[in-house]
C-alpha cells in the first residue's frame, strides 16, 4: 500500500495556487496531524480539547507570544514551536493535515488564507473575520478549494439546536416570528489611544499586528482585551453573537438581513459602545414570514427578565429567549439545550415533546471527520460566513451611529458610503495582503 504521506508529497493537485489533498488518502482510523496557529488563550483551550483525542497528533504550534504557549509547550514537550505560522507551514507543512487558529479577530483572514492557499484543512475560531469582505473572501475559497473548514461556534454541534429544529417541526412554539439573544461581557475601552508601554520579552509585535496598521504596543491591547479595539477585535457583538444568535438564525434558515437598527450609549471611533440594542430584520423566505432579530448588551439596553421564568431559577448572563405563540423556550449561551417556561409549562409538555437523538461528533470531532471526508463541517465557512456577515452589519452600524437599510439580494448597504467602506475593512499592511 502507498504511503500516505508520499502520496500527498507526489500526487496533491494544484489548483489556483491552492494544493487540494484528495479526502480518499486518508484511512478511517489514521491519525491526522493537526497544527496550531495561537497556542495560549482560546489556543491552550483547543489543545486542551484535543491533547487525549485518539485521531489526532500535534503536528506544530505556532505563537508570536512565548510566554502565552508556555503551557501548551510544556504539556507537549517534543512538538515542535515557531513564532511565525509561515515558517511552520514552510518547516512542517508536508506533515500538516490541518491548522486550528486561534488568533485575534484582525489576523483570522490572512492567517486562515494562507493556510488554505497551502492547501491545508482550517478549524477558525469566531467570528470567521474582522470584515464583511474578508468573510466573502474566505467563504469563496472554500468553495473553491472544496477543504474541510470549520468556524468555531462549538454550540453549533451541541444539543441544543437539534432540540430547538425538531420543537419547532413539531410545532411545539407555534408561531415564531422574532428571537432575542445577549450577552453579559462588555468590550467597550474610553475613545483615546492607550500609552505606549515596552514591548514584554518574547512578544514579537509586528507580526502581533500583523495586517493592521502599526501601533504602539500597550497591555491595554491583550492578552485578549483586544477584543474591545476596532482595529482589532469586534466588541461584545462579535464575541458572542456567533454563539447566541446560532440557533435561531440556524434553524429558521435566516441569511441577509435587510434592515439594521440600532440603539446604544453612542459611537466610539477606536472601541465599541458599552450599552446596545440592535434589531435586525430579515425578509420573509419561502418558508416563514419576516422575522426580527434582537441583540442585547450593557445595562441600558438589557433584556429584561421575562415573566414566565419561575422566581427560582436564574435568568443566564447570555443566551437566547423566544416568545411563540404556544410557548416561550429560553436557551443558555451557545445554543445551550432550550427549555420551555415557565417550568409548570415543560412538565405539562414533557410526554408530549419530540424524542431527540443527541448522539453526534462534537464540534472538533465534526471538522476531523470532515477532513477525512466522513462528515460535513455543520459551522462551514459557507455557514459561519453568513453568520458573521450578519454580526458585522450590526456592528457597522454602531460605529456609523445610525440605522442601515440593506439590499438582501446583493447583500449591500443603500445609500450609505460611509457605512458601505467599513463592509472592506481596514487597508492591510503591504506585507500582510493576501
């Protein structure tokens, strides 16, 4: 029998520049080699979740920061470490059969775009990109290149959102026409540039920018506060919408939007507004009506505790809340499993409610097996694209401070240039396009 990895050196065929690994190669019980860009933070989490798995071997890390992979190293002593994720595809790529990235918002397209021109399967944390283009770019790509990606949106292949797809088949909410989803973390920094601070030892900063323009360096910026920066992350919205908007937007088959409003403590050029309420409508489909889309964070602007929660139980800090005209269900935070309120209410329908087979890969499980062409990855681009499209509707209009009116059909802002160039993102550095 060939060997598989002098199979992949001699036969992967070139497309565009992007070498495509035919799915075949790889047996059913083979181990895949699975390398890491961002080893610390939500890095350490993904090792950590697959540091026992039985399919997978770690081929490198990857991290522009030492000391934040310092315990994915340690805990992995003989796999090998570079700074720059270039330098490990260039090393390691031959012996790389996919690449999990867990990098800050702003560097997610070109490090992912690069991985995949290499012709290497992505497992890319959320939100997919830190613009409207970048998401269409990527999203295009795969479609091109037919590789196994993957956004990391976990809850999408938890149990919550096969419960929700079978109540509602079921008709056990009835009418359904709108969702409410929050979140309780605040990324929102006063609008004035940090002070410049020395760069630690180990941090290579440069290429901790690597796409955006080039700043001073402040502990202000991370480890992970980088998520309240424009340039670099995408606030409260983009850290969680992706988990809390998942089921609804999911299982009632909602794509573009057509028309974004917006309330909040008011627009910040350099963070995000601490205090929001956006509303986004969807047009009717074939399938159901017009449905509205409520997002929620900060004390202003927050959900308020609905009245059918028994006074026991805890309202959550995130999740998703859905009024039908039967039953109001409210879910936890990454599409957590939905229960029906008041608890009287879920006992009365307990006998009656779908039986519902849990039994699936989980998240990383699904992008493995989707690699080896034994499933579909449930969070593809082509999925997570759309959805991250949608967050970053909401979050443009918050930095424009006004409503937006958008053309679902073409998927573009009316009558707003402002708003219609943040849909591109910033320019990237000369080094950093791809």
């Amino acid at each position: 029998m060939t060997n598989r990895r002098h199979f992949l050196s001699k036969t992967a065929v070139a497309f565009a520049g992007v070498q495509i690994l035919p799915r075949s190669v790889f047996g059913a019980n083979e181990k895949l080699s699975i390398a890491f860009v961002g080893a610390g933070g939500k890095g350490w989490h993904a090792v950590q979740s697959l540091q026992n798995n039985d399919s997978v071997n770690f081929a490198a890390f990857a991290d522009v920061h030492e000391a934040r992979a310092a315990e994915a190293r340690k805990a992995n002593p003989s796999v090998p470490f570079v700074s720059d994720f270039r330098r490990m595809l260039d090393q390691h790529g031959k012996n790389i059969d996919g690449v999990i990235i867990s990098t800050p918002d702003h560097t997610h397209h070109f490090n992912a775009k690069t991985c995949m021109q290499a012709g290497k399967p992505v497992y890319l944390e959320k939100p997919l990109t830190h613009s409207i283009a970048e998401a269409r770019d990527l999203m295009a790509l795969e479609q091109q290149t037919k590789l196994a990606c993957q956004m990391g949106n976990q809850g999408h292949s938890g149990g919550g959102i096969l419960v929700l797809e079978e109540w509602v088949k079921a008709g056990v909410l009835g009418n359904v026409n709108e969702a409410h989803c929050w979140a309780g973390p605040i990324w929102s920094y006063p609008d004035a540039r940090p002070a410049e601070e020395p760069v630690p030892a180990g941090l290579d900063w440069n290429q901790w920018l690597g796409p955006a323009a080039s700043v001073p360096y402040s502990s202000k910026y991370l480890p992970a506060q980088w998520r309240g920066w424009f340039e670099f992350g995408n606030g409260t919205l983009g850290d969680w919408a992706c988990h809390n908007m998942d089921a609804p937007y999911h299982v009632w088959g909602l794509d573009c939007p057509s028309r974004v409003e917006i309330e909040s403590s008011g627009p910040s050029k350099l963070s995000f507004p601490a205090r929001v309420k956006i509303t986004y409508t969807f047009p009717a489909s074939a399938t159901r009506g017009e449905f509205k889309l409520h997002w929620y964070h900060g004390a202003d602007h927050a959900l308020k505790r609905p009245p059918e929660l028994d006074a026991a139980r805890t309202f959550p800090d995130g999740g998703t809340l859905i009024h039908g005209s039967k039953t109001t269900i409210l879910m936890g935070t990454h599409a957590g499993t939905p229960r029906v309120i008041p608890e009287a209410k879920m006992q009365e329908l307990s006998t009656s409610l779908p039986k519902v087979n849990l039994k699936r890969s989980n998240h990383w499980d699904n992008w493995l097996l989707a690699i080896k062409g034994q499933e579909t990855c449930r969070s593809s681009f082509a999925y997570g694209g759309r959805l991250t499209e949608t967050m970053h509707f909401g979050n443009i209009a918050l930095h424009v401070n006004r409503s937006l009116t958008i053309d679902p059909t073409t998927r573009t802002i009316i009558g707003d240039e402002e708003a219609t160039a943040l849909m591109h993102g910033p320019a990237a550095r000369e080094s950093w396009k791809v």
